[in-house]
C-alpha cells in the first residue's frame, strides 16, 4: 500500500493549483462578506470546534471563522469527518503515513494513531472509509495556511452507537489530559454541515434546534433532536463524540462564530446550512 493519501477533491472543492488555493483560502479569511475579514482572535482556551466541509466557495468564510481563533501553537489536531457514503469500515483511522494536498503533506501523528487503535476497540485503520471522502481533506488545507506545522488523526465515522460514542470521546479526552509538554496543544475537530436543500427559512428554524443542543454541550439531546425532526445534519456523529470529549475537559464556554448558507453566496430556492462553533475550558 502506498504510504501517502493523494488529494481526493483537489480540483472540485478546493482548486488543485497551488497558489490558487492559497489565494482563495486568504479570500476566505480576509475578504468575503462572510468571512471574519481578517479578524483574528486566536484564543489559548480553544480546545475544539465544529467546522462545515462543503465546497470552499460556499462554506469557506463560514469555516474560517474558526479557524481564525486558533493559535499558532497548535501541533496536533484530532480530525472526526463523516463517511458520507457508509465506504469501508465504520470507525476508521488512516492507514497511511501522510496525506496529501496542494500545499503539501501533512503527517499523520503515528504514535497517536497507534494509541486509538489499541485504546478503542472499533476503531481499524481502513484506507476505503477514507479514500475518495472529503469532509477530513478539505479542512487540511486550512490548517496548513493558518496553522503551519502539525501532524493529525482523521477519524472518518458512519455508525456507532451511543456507548460508542462516548468511549470515544472520553479517549480523545483522556489524550488531550495527558499531553506532558504544554507546547503540544491539541485541538479536536468536528467536520459537519446542517441542514440540506431545504428553503433558506426551514434551514434557519432547523438548524436553530441543533445548535440549541451543541451549544448547550449537549451530545444526548443533539442526537435525538437530529432524529426526531429529521434534521439531515451530515455529522451529527463526529459532533457527538466532540461533545462528550469536550464535557470530559470540563468545557465551559461554547461560542457560535457564523451561521449562514449557500443562499448566502448565491440565491438558491434550495441550500445547505453551514456552521462554526467554537469550545474553550
């Protein structure tokens, strides 16, 4: 097997060129009206955070609200994507030694990888939950233009139970307690979207009621509400496992830093929400 990952949606998400991605990723940042506009406030508090995966042109200034409030300290991210299509195993870490984008590799934190795979049972390296999935890739490049060196753990998700979910989470936790150098700060990353192509009026009223919940710290409630609406929240489970690392760490404060859509970019009778949610101890 290959030891490095090539970029799956270079190309269609995100441009495959370089300096184009570099430029649009500062768009995203500085100038979009959806954007921070350049405002950073990096914030050492901040230990997670759930970021939306579709298309930069759509939801990148949404995702680089967050991404503007982490500093440049962080060396390891912990990255919990959805397997959108169900590929491969259903609780994966990443075979391989490196992923690949246009600005580069970034590796894979190896010894923490091994750490999951022996402390979590369900958890199996497995390259077919990962290979052709986005919602790990495109946050990459973002991290590698605001972040600068780090090594990472994508997790890519389509099932667990709750018992599940929170085993995972408090392992996450427990990795994020045990850090014996304070310079090796680790932030954790929930990759999701909300609501799909519905009217921009169902999309604010829906996802309303799940933000209510993953404010309120709440994984229980968010997935229940998630079922019982029919809220089609792609990662209600990376979010969810987010939420009991986050009450494992003694989360305090939980803050939204932009909630729009892509009606928002371009009128469209149907739209898919887009959120960034920021937590700190």
């Amino acid at each position: 097997m290959e030891r490095i990952r090539s970029p799956a949606v270079a190309g269609s998400f995100y441009p495959a060129d370089a300096d184009e991605l570099a430029q649009l990723l500062d768009e995203c940042f500085a100038s979009s009206p959806l954007g921070p506009q350049g405002a950073k406030t990096p914030s050492p508090s901040i230990v997670g955070g759930m970021v939306p995966h579709a298309g930069y042109i759509f939801s990148g200034p949404c995702a680089a609200h967050f991404y503007a409030c982490l500093e440049p300290s962080i060396r390891r991210v912990i990255l919990l994507g959805v397997n959108h299509w169900a590929r491969g195993y259903r609780a994966a870490l990443s075979p391989w030694e490196s992923w690949e984008t246009p600005l580069g590799n970034v590796p894979v934190d190896q010894e923490l990888n091994d750490f999951f795979a022996a402390r979590v049972s369900f958890l199996k390296k497995d390259q077919h939950a990962h290979t052709g999935e986005h919602s790990i890739e495109v946050h990459l490049p973002f991290l590698q233009r605001f972040v600068g060196d780090f090594t990472f753990v994508p997790i890519s998700l389509s099932f667990l139970s709750r018992e599940e979910s929170t085993e995972l989470g408090a392992a996450i936790a427990e990795v994020c307690n045990i850090e014996p150098d304070s310079k090796m700060r680790t932030v954790i990353l929930a990759s999701s979207d909300l609501s799909h192509y519905l009217s921009p009026k169902e999309t604010e009223e829906l996802d309303k009621m799940a933000l209510e919940k993953i404010l309120a710290l709440d994984p229980v409630g968010l997935s229940g509400t998630v079922e019982k609406e029919n809220i089609t929240m792609c990662g209600v489970l990376p979010t969810a496992v987010l939420l009991f690392a986050a009450n494992r760490l003694g989360v305090k404060r939980s803050h939204l830093l932009k909630h729009c859509h892509s009606g928002d970019v371009s009128p469209m009778r149907k739209v898919v929400g887009y959120a960034s949610v920021g937590f700190e101890i």
